[in-house]
C-alpha cells in the first residue's frame, strides 16, 4: 500500500492506512500535527494553509462526529468545505462510485475525505482518481481508520514521550475494529516494546499474533504493567448476535474498572476513540479520571487531520520530520 | 440566573434568559445591535469580529427558520459555524448530553446555540461547560426565548422610542410560549406602563398576574388604548387536545382582525414572532398593512443575535450601554 | 419572460430561462464564464467578486449534484451559502411560499437558487421578490433548466468555434425534459444550422417543429452529419407507466453506441446532462470515449454558474459580451 500513498517523492499523497507507511512518516506526521495545535488554542482559530482548495466529506457511514473534526481541521485550514452523505444503497442505485468520482473530480475539488462501510474502498479511489486529488481513509469497513491511530499515537508521545519502553494493551472487540487495526500497525511501526491485544476469544481475530502482538483473553493479565490502555467501543449491535453475552456480562469481565486499573503501571494512561459506552466497556468514574486522556484525543485529533491535510496538499514543508 | 449569565466582571457570558436581567444590560444589548443594523445593508455583509471562532448550531428541537438567523449572524460576524440537528431519542441513546458538551470543548468550539424541548437544557448546559465557552438559549420548552425577546424590544423602541409610556399587549397561546414569558421579563424589566397578557382561560398560565401583568379574556378588552401588540404563534397540535376549538372558532374571538384593531391606539403597531398563520391568529390583511412590523423583527433579529454573539464572545466594547 | 429577466438597463437581474434573451447577452454570459474558469485552475480557487453577499439555496426538489455545483460556484466567489431542502408537502403545510420569501428577503438574502417541480415556480418568486434580490433557475418542473443550456452552449462553443454551421441532435426523453427545452431555445437563439430532435413518439412533445427543430424518430437518421449529439438522461420512473417499454429495448433503438455514432460527422461530441446510466441511453464506451466532452461540460457549470451568478448580482462588467 506504501506506494499508492506516497508520490515519486515520498511524499505522502493519499492517508489511506498505517500499513506499510515507515516509521520516519509517522513521526513526520507527528510534529507536523505539533506545529498546528496552536491554531485551535488561538482567539483566532484559522491558518490560512488551505485558503482556496475544496474539500469533499465523502460519508457513505454515517459518523457526525468524525466528520465534524474533519470539518473542523479543514475550516481551520481555510478550505471550503462540503458534506456528502451517501446512502449506498441510493449509491449503488444512480451513479457508480467511479463516475461520482470523475464528477467530483471535474468540479477541481482537492480532497475527499472518504468513509465507508466496506473494506478498501478509499484505496479503490485513490486507485482511480485523478492525480491532483488526495484520499484519506476516515474509516474503512474493518479495516483501517488511520487518523484515529495517529492522534492516538499523537496523545502517547504526549504523555509518555519516548515509544520504545512502552507496553501498550489494546482491549475489546479486535476482531471488528479497524481503530485496533491501525493503532497496531502504528505502534509496532514506532517500536513500542509490546502491544497485547485483550478480549474474548469470539471477538478476537486468528491469527492477529502475526501482526506481531500477545493476545490475552484474561483483561488482568493483558493489563499487568502497561502504561497505555486503549480501550475500544463495543458496538451494541455484537450483543444481538452470538458474540456476546450481555453488556453487563461484558463490563464484568473486559469493563475497565478501578479494581482492574489497578495491575497497570502506576502511571499508565487510559485512552478510548469515543464515543465511550460508560458502565459498558468503561467505568464512569475511570473515563473521567485523571488517568483518562480520552479529552485529549479528541483535540490532537483536529490538529492530527490538519497535518495529514496539509502534507497530502503539500502546503507544508516535507522536511519537517526530518530535521 | 443571573448569576451564571454573567462573569464576574458583571458582563454577559451566557444569554439563557432575560429573567434576572438588568435593565442597563438590556439597554446594552439593544445599542449594540442597533451599531450591528449597518453591517446586513452594506454590500458586503461582514465585520471580522468572529473571525476564527467556532460557533455549534445545537438544536435538539427542528426550526430551520431560527437556526437561519443564528447562522447568519454567525457568517456575517465572520465566524464558522457547525449545525447540528439532534434527534433527542438518538441523544439518549448514544452518548449523554455532558459527554457530548466535553467533547465540543475539546475541539475547541467557542459557543453553543442551543434549542431544547426541554426548559433548563441550556441552563444545564451553561452550567456544566468549559469556562471559556458562551451558551446562547434559541429556546427551551416553554421557559424563555431570550433572543425573540430583544429583537422584539428592539422593534418596539425603533418605532416607539421610549418604553416608560407603553401599553402593550401579548395575545394568543400565553400558557404554551417561551416568547410570551421573555416578553414579559423584558417587558417589565424595560419599565413599560402596562404589560397584558390576552387569551383563553385555557391557554392562560395560572398566577401570571404575579409577573406584573395584567389578565384579559376579552380580546377588544385587551387592546384597548394599547400601543403594541405581540401576537403569538397558535401551535395548531393545541386544536387537537381539549384546550381549544377549532381554528375557525379561535380566530372569531381571538385572531387579530380590521375591526378588533380599531380599540388600539391609532398608532399601535402589530408583531408576531412567525411564522404567522394567516386566518388563525392574524387577519392576512392585518399581517400585511403598514402597522405590521413583522418583517422588521426579522431583519431586527439577525442584529440582535450579532450583538449577543459579539458581546458573550466579548468582542465588543461592554462600556456600549452605559456611556 | 425578457421584460423580468432583465433590468431597466437592459442587464441581467434574474436568470429565469433561455427563452426570449437575446444572442447578444447569451454571449456575454459565455465571455464571462470564459473569465471565471481560470479561477477553478488556480491553486487558490478564489475570486471576491461575492465576498459578503448571501445566497440561499432553494431546492424544493432534491439533487445533490446540481445543488454543489451551485454552492461551489457561490464559494469559490467568496458568498455565504446556505442550503434549503424544502419538500414540497411541508412547505405547503406551514409557511407558504411568498411568506418564506418576505422572511428571507427580511434576513437580507441577495440570490436565490430555486429547483422547484412546477414550471414557473422560480418565474413567479422573481415577480414577486424585493428589488435587490435575484432568482436563479436551477431547473423548474418541464420548463427551462437554463444554466444547464448555457453550460452546454459553453462546451459546444469550445469544441466547435463557431455555432452558425452546426448540426445539433437532442436525443431522448425531449417530451418530459426542461434541459432540451433550455438548449434548444439556447440553440436556436445562437443561430445553428440545425436542431433535430430524436426519440420515441411517446416521449415527443406534439408541436415541437414550432420551436425550429426538425423531427426524428429513427436514431440513425436523427445523427446523420451532426456535428454534436446531447444524449438526455432517462428517468426511470418513466418506464413504469406506459410511455416506455424496458430499459433494454429502450437501449436498442435509441441508446448511443458505436454503431449509432458511425453515421454522425466523424468530429462529433457526444454531451450528457449527467448523471448518465450506462447501457441505457448512452454505451458505457461511448460514455468514456474520446469523443465524450461529458466530464467537460461539468467543469464548465461551475464558471457558467459563477458567471450567471456574477453578472446578475451586478458585480462584473457589463460589456463583456460586445467588447
């Protein structure tokens, strides 16, 4: 996938995910979306980085919220902003992905910003669209959600400063969860010193060690020691199948509780993408804790989407990282 | 209220209600929109005031019409606003009302507009919020709808000049309105001569004489001498319960006709907040003749909304009213 | 129509439909969109030709596609857009429509942009609108889809030069479409040589030869020498009633495809209003064929838009056209 997302240059050209994408990248990422959060702290929230360029919110899964830091980061950088929402089965109806595209495309839009529920998607775009064009993966089927992990990544180094010592633990629904997905391809890629992956044997995909993880099924022992916790989302719609128990039944073996906090460092962070199901996969009182950093994600999260705007635009020096 | 709607240097941080208001702030507020009038009759409709800030349209309550105005306001102020239509069954569901407002904070959102069926919601609201943040009630059940209420005193003192002398009528559904009760706070607070309150035994709140208002059954009773009438909007789902009649029926004793206009002052002028009803509360021909200044409250409206933006958001001078 | 459309200067002050303008002004508008497509090249797609100027989308009939271009076009002039999707039921519940214009106007609205389903919706807001503001036609009901002629015009101007030899063929649905209507007034104003029009006799407007077209039924005889081909979009829905066999019989006699497109002058473009279903009115090769300007025609709406735009609000030159 490296070469799609990069141009002859290296540089990145579409965010489609973490896979493949080198370690030099994401920490390039990383200081790009530094620099940028200054602008949300201003009295005047703007930088002029993206004045004229037109960005499309192509949402074919409904996510108000993802979609309106997207929308955020975009008007922060000037771009004009339009919102598509896309049913795919009135998608599927009319016109076909591919023509939507050239008429996007002919219309000189700059970027789409792409979620939808089928894995790969982004990528078939970034496949097919004009070369001017970037793509970036708001969240594919289960595949990847590459943002998400970069702001998470983004609110680690904040915290924690040096990735190489840390013992992170993962935990929930894995085997549905693109945000897993990507967080494990980024934080094998900056070298953390382990990343566990802690669920139920049902929700918890074959094979995953290969992505060079150690999976726990018991939540005690996959959290003995770390410093981050990254908590997922249960999808309530899992419960309705054969997945799961009940959400209560879930909270009592996988919920992190106080009591389970407990066995990790002591000054381990608790991380979650949001929106968080409180008393489902997550106490109350820990989500709002000072441990939890959960707030914080959000808000790297617009100025993470800044930087990967900018740098796919190219209106930002490509030798930030680097320096 | 007063308390939380103002900061400790006694300025206006949240705008939730005109209850509890003083009369210099009111003044404040009307002299500061009257300086906003110039900037929506100018060809290019901008000042830079909000230039940078983020501004959330949160409406768990549908009114195209309202949010309109705050969204106008809010591009002519140079802001970027977000509207949010939110269903109060998904919010429930999904994430709590106080995770929703963390999470707006920490993209850094500067204000909420917010319309709720539920009175208190925005007080609620104000009260949990970041303290750099403004609330501004587009409003809350039947409690207030502070906004209407300035535009409304703005149109009054634009034809009428001084409030001490006035007799002004407030007619229709009194039990059911959230412009009726700011209405009359405004009213009282600005010191007019008489507030009456006009309508069905039914529709009249009891013990509404202990706001300072006079009681009348009798429309013609009403409007005798008056110098302003205030008609409200008749929500017609009221028709469907026992409360009233027919429409038909309700406008033969209580709509605003030629003939029940004749006991007025000659010179009174007609209001209704829209959108109205013709033929059920207000005559077409009334609606349309010189004395109905509906239409200035519309463009008075954006003005005002400028001038509670600006001024909660403090980027206008507070010295404004009292110099 | 000529008397609303324009001013008592002669100069464009809505946008209504094609018919009754003259050939001189339907060049102005070519010229300036000629100047406004520089700006959709730019790195920074901005003109300020609109800065503070209000424009609202009117759309009582959903599409997507037609409303973005529109907004596109309003941004990249640098106007505040809103977006109304009215559905007809609820308009006619509440507010009716001369009201919401009051209302709108009252907000200091400068343009509307109405798709409406009943012919001359858009006809009867300009006759009854303030003076300042201007209607914009974005397709009413079988009547006029002006700026979709006037893009057309453009891409058939940039391909061939000159109008005055020209033989054009309209092919498909003409009795219910309002974008043959709009080209071949557009057409014949513009002096070509020829308008034929081709389809089924279920789908031709009795009397159309009075507008100066010539008849075709047969698809190879209708295409025979002409120097461009406008395919129109089948409504589907059309094939449910009686007027129409199936989509694939449809296909047989009167879809474009190589073989249909061997007769016509080997130059020949082939233009679509989009959005196009292949291997219905138009083979998928043809669609993507060298010879297809269809992606074409779409970039150029936005500068026919922005121009349209521009020059009714006054804020170009008026002797572009005849310089």
């Amino acid at each position: 996938m490296n070469s799609i997302q990069l141009n002859k240059q290296g540089h990145l050209k579409h965010f489609l995910g973490i896979e493949g994408l080198k370690r030099a990248l994401l920490i390039e990422i990383l200081d790009t979306a530094a620099s940028f959060i200054s602008v949300s702290e201003k009295a005047v929230k703007k930088a002029p980085l993206l004045r004229g360029k037109t960005i499309i919110n192509l949402f074919f899964e409904h996510s108000t919220r993802t979609r309106t830091t997207f929308e955020l980061a975009a008007k922060r950088l000037s771009a004009d902003v339009l919102n598509f929402n896309i049913s795919t089965s009135s998608s599927s109806k009319g016109e076909n992905l591919i023509d939507m595209l050239r008429n996007l495309e002919a219309m000189h839009c700059d970027m789409f910003i792409v979620r939808h529920n089928a894995a790969g998607a982004p990528h078939f775009m970034a496949q097919h669209v004009a070369p001017h064009i970037s793509i970036i993966n708001a969240g594919d089927g289960q595949h990847e959600h590459p943002t998400q992990a970069m702001l998470d990544m983004y609110t680690i180094r904040q915290h924690k400063g040096e990735f190489a010592p840390l013992r992170v633990a993962i935990v929930g629904d894995i085997l549905h969860s693109r945000v897993a997905r990507s967080n494990i391809h980024a934080l094998t890629t900056l070298g953390v010193s382990e990343v566990r992956v802690v669920g139920p044997k049902t929700l918890m995909p074959k094979g995953i060690e290969a992505l060079g993880t150690q999976v726990f099924h018991n939540l005690k022992a996959g959290l003995r020691q770390v410093d981050v916790i990254i908590m997922l989302r249960l999808q309530r719609e899992r419960m309705q199948g054969a997945l799961l128990p009940s959400a209560h039944e879930y909270f009592q073996y996988y919920g992190l509780t106080e009591e389970a906090l407990k066995v990790a460092h002591p000054d381990a962070i608790v991380m979650h993408p949001g929106p968080i199901n409180r008393g489902v996969e997550i106490d109350s009182s820990i989500a709002d804790c000072k441990r939890s950093v959960i707030l914080q994600q959000v808000s790297n999260g617009i100025a993470v989407r800044m930087a990967v705007m900018a740098k796919t635009l190219g209106t930002v020096s490509e030798q930030k990282g680097t320096q």
